[in-house]
C-alpha cells in the first residue's frame, strides 16, 4: 500500500501567520498604488491607526504626482516610487514644493520601480495595482519574504504557478472583499471541513437582463454600478462579471479548492461578501456593509483585527438580504473563467489580456457591450496550445499577454470597421 500524495497546501491559510519581522510597534508597510482606490483607503486606515502601522514606501503609476506627493510628506515615507518616467520631473517639482528645506524621500523611477520598494525592508506588502503589471512587484515581495496584501488579483491569474513556487505558507494575505470573506470563514473549521466556497456578485448594473437586452447598453449605463464606487475598468468587468470569474479563479489559487467546488451566487444587496459551506452542513458567511476599509484592515493587520475599520450594521433596522442564481447565458464569464482556470498557464494570462483591451476598447466606444465577451471568448478559443506546468516562466505570461492583446485589438478594430460600414 503508498501513501496518496499529499494535497498542496492553500496560499491563504487564516490559521497560519507569516510574521518576517515579528518585533514591538508599528508594522513598516509599503502600499503599491497608492493613489487609486485602495491606495488612498489604506493610507487613510493607517493615518487613524499611527500605533499599528508605519508606511515606508509609496508607488503609483504617475498620473497623479500631486496627490502623491501629498502622501509622501504626509506619511514621512523614506521612499516614493512612479512608473512613467515622464511624470518623474513633476513629481520632484510637487515634492519640493512639500518639503520646503527638507530632504526629499528617494524616488525612484520606471517600470521595476514598484518592484523594487516591494522588496524593500518592510513587514507588509500591499499591492493595490490595477492590472496584470502587478505581477512583478507581487513576485518581487515574495521572494523577499514580505507579508503579501494581495488586492491586486490579475498578478496571482496570471502567474499562478508562479507565485505558488515563491509563496511560503501564511505568506499572502488577501484584501478582495470576497477573499477577505472567504479568508475570515475559514478560519471557523479546518481545510477537510470545507465541502464548497460562494462567493457572492452584486450582479451589477445589468442584473435580470436578458443577452439580448443587453446588446445596446452604453458606457454610462456600464459605469453605473449600483453598489460600488470604483475604476472604470473594474466598473466594467462588475458589469460583465468578468471580474467575477477572475474572482473564481483567484478562489482556487487561494484556498486549493477545485472549480466544481467553488459557486457563485447574485447578492444584490453586498452585504454577505461571501460564504463557505462546511461539510456538516452549517455555513458560514461574512456581512459588513459595502466598504473596502474592512479587507484592508484584514490583509494589514491579520491576525489582529483593526477596531472601526469599517461600518458596522444597525441591527435595530429592518433590511432585506437576497440572493438569486446566476444566469450564465447572459454573463458568459464566469464559466469562462472556470475553463481557462482549468486549462491553467497561460490561458488565465490570454483570458485577462483579452479582456483588458476589450474593456478599452468598449470604454472608447469601439466594440459593443456584448462583443467584449464575444471578442474574448474568440481570443481564447484561438489560444489553443497554452503552456502549462512547472515549465511556466514570466516570459511565458508575458508572451502570451502580448499575444492575446494585439489579437482582442485587431478583433476589435475589425468589429468597429464593420460596424462603420453598416
């Protein structure tokens, strides 16, 4: 008789604390994207919590050089990262301006640039990138043995075998507000309780509508969602659900549980941001208010929690919390998403690349609502050879990214020209 193999063990495991430098006051913290969404939310946790956390190092892309700057002087950060090398002449002019007679943090500039501060000497890495770049600085934290809060959930689809290799056991902490949910859930029952994860959508702005009544929405009807206030490109991945897929994905990566074993379910309300059922049929669901503060405050703090880092309910006041099946036919995604996480490789990296320039191209007015789906589907469909295993390097990913975006843009391209002529 031999031992079966041993199961791997999930990459977020909330009974499990990574602690690189386990030491008395304030956490050293480095947040990656600092001027998006969850950048500006997390500094704003750590400006009401100065006895928990320390932020060292800032990166952005550069779009906004004024307000990260503001950041920088507001936090006495040691270290200010930007991504475009155009932006780095107005970001010395608005830390000078800040700074008077004192010294300028180091800036750093270019494309490793958020890599490079993401294995700076810090406890924790939050990586609140949009987008399939974050990979490296994603890369990069692991491998110096930082704490990962993991918001930037393309860097794990794309290089999932990747990040696997690298990341140790209690190692990544993830900050999705599904993730967090599920992260928190599990810590009520051991791996060999789970018998499934759900994790929750809102359903977006076009919950109920058929396919067919979704082939005229606009851009404005997409960025109109009715829970969340976020980027345009994520707004329109909620409205897809594509977003839910990568989610899917991300899930299985996360907590090694497989795809038939991983639901989603409309919650139109978000307040249950997602639910594990365990296998003596109790399940356990996680409930704020919608507001990012609390994930934040989970992948910066876990295992301790952070008090009044988000809303709290009013129980003295009646609500209404439904949840409703997803229709499949009219958001194709997620059982995409499923597909293409199956294949595993490259396919996540062509299935999120592909989506990345048709959401552009929607945004600009180039391809219908539906024919993002349609485009990628396509795109994947034609991927047909991903690579796959142990054998998956960066260049890999990288290489088939490339592929898949100059494939959806001459899909794209081809669909606006005939829509011209019509």
């Amino acid at each position: 008789m031999t031992d079966s193999p041993a199961s791997p063990a999930p990459l977020a495991d909330p009974h499990l604390v990574f602690d690189p430098v386990a030491g008395d006051g304030p956490k050293d913290v480095v947040i990656l994207g600092s001027t998006g969404s969850i950048g500006t939310q997390a500094i704003d946790l750590v400006l009401r919590n100065p006895d928990r956390f320390r932020v060292t190092a800032l990166s952005a892309n550069g779009g906004r050089v004024d307000l990260l700057a503001e950041q920088a002087r507001r936090l006495g950060v040691r270290t200010v990262a930007v991504a475009r090398e155009d932006a780095a002449p107005a970001l010395r002019e608005a830390l000078a301006a800040r700074y008077g007679t004192e010294p300028l943090p180091e800036i750093l500039v270019g494309p490793d640039a958020a890599a490079q501060v993401a294995a700076s000497d810090c406890h924790t890495v939050l990586n609140g990138i949009t987008g399939s770049i974050g990979l490296a600085p994603t890369l990069a934290a692991l491998e110096a043995g930082r704490t990962l809060a993991l918001a930037n959930k393309e860097s794990l689809i794309v290089g999932g075998p990747l990040v696997k290799a690298l990341a140790k056991p209690g190692q990544i902490i993830p900050v999705d507000s599904e993730h967090a949910a599920l992260f928190q859930a599990l810590a009520s029952g051991t791996r060999a309780d789970v018998r499934k994860l759900v994790v929750t959508a809102s359903g977006g702005p076009f919950r109920g509508r058929t396919k067919a009544e979704l082939a005229d929405v606009t851009v404005a009807d997409a960025l109109a969602h009715p829970t969340w206030a976020m980027g345009p490109v994520i707004t329109v991945n909620s409205a897809t659900l594509v977003n839910k897929g990568l989610e899917v994905i991300e899930a299985h990566l996360l907590y090694d549980i497989p795809f038939d074993r991983i639901e989603v379910v409309v919650h139109p309300q978000s307040y249950v941001h997602s639910m594990v059922e365990f296998t003596d049929g109790s399940t356990i669901a996680q409930a704020t208010p919608p507001d990012m503060g609390g994930p934040i405050a989970i992948g910066l703090g876990w295992p301790e929690r952070v008090p009044d880092a988000a809303p709290a309910f009013d129980w003295s006041k009646a609500s209404t919390w439904e949840f409703f099946p997803l229709d499949n036919d009219a958001f194709p995604s997620v059982n995409l998403a499923r597909h293409v996480g199956r294949l595993a490789g490259t396919a996540p990296a062509v299935f999120n690349a592909a989506n990345e320039e048709c959401v552009e191209a929607f945004l600009g007015g180039a391809l219908p609502f539906n024919g993002i789906m349609e485009t990628v589907i396509r795109v994947v469909e034609e991927h047909d050879t991903p690579v796959t295993g142990t054998s998956l390097t960066v260049s890999d990913v990288l290489e088939a990214e490339t592929w898949a975006r100059a494939r959806a843009r001459e899909l794209t391209n081809r669909t606006a020209t005939a829509e011209a002529r019509a």
